[in-house]
C-alpha cells in the first residue's frame, strides 16, 4: 500500500509539473516555470522513495531533494511580490 501512495502521488506531482510547464511557457512567466521545476522535483523524490523502498526518514538525499523543491517555490512567490512592487 506505501508504494502504492508514493506512486498516487508522484503521479500527482508530475501532472501539476506538466500543468505548470505549459502554462509557463504559455505566458512565459518565471513563477510558473519554477513551481513546474519544484513539483518535478518533488514527484522524483516520490520515485526515488519508492525505488529505495526506504523510510522518509534514513535518507538525506530525500530531504536535499525536497528542499531544493521548496526553495523553488519559496523563491518564485518572493520573486513574483518583488515584481509586482515595482512596477
């Protein structure tokens, strides 16, 4: 049932992945592009978990992975407020 989920949920992540990517490069907009990049990530790691049949918890790489992930999107929202103040 673990790998089961874990493919539920990559499978989730890479549909908003492709969701994001056309609509980046329909409005060639960087905060799309990056939430595409950060949810790719994500479903990855998902692959990657499920590959290693390991817990979440003994390896880094899972971690390193999700914080790449989570930087991309902290970085697109920032990014995206600091655009709108300036104009």
């Amino acid at each position: 049932m673990y790998l089961f989920l874990n493919g539920v949920v990559a499978m989730g992540c890479f549909v908003a992945a492709l969701f994001f990517g056309r609509m980046g490069k329909r409005t060639a907009d960087r905060f799309f592009l990056l939430f595409a990049i950060a949810f790719w990530l994500l479903g990855l790691e998902r692959l990657l978990l499920s590959w290693l049949n390991a817990p979440e918890t003994t390896t880094p790489a899972i971690y390193l992975m999700r914080l790449a992930a989570f930087l991309c999107i902290i970085f697109a929202i920032v990014s995206k407020n600091v655009e709108g103040r300036a104009r």
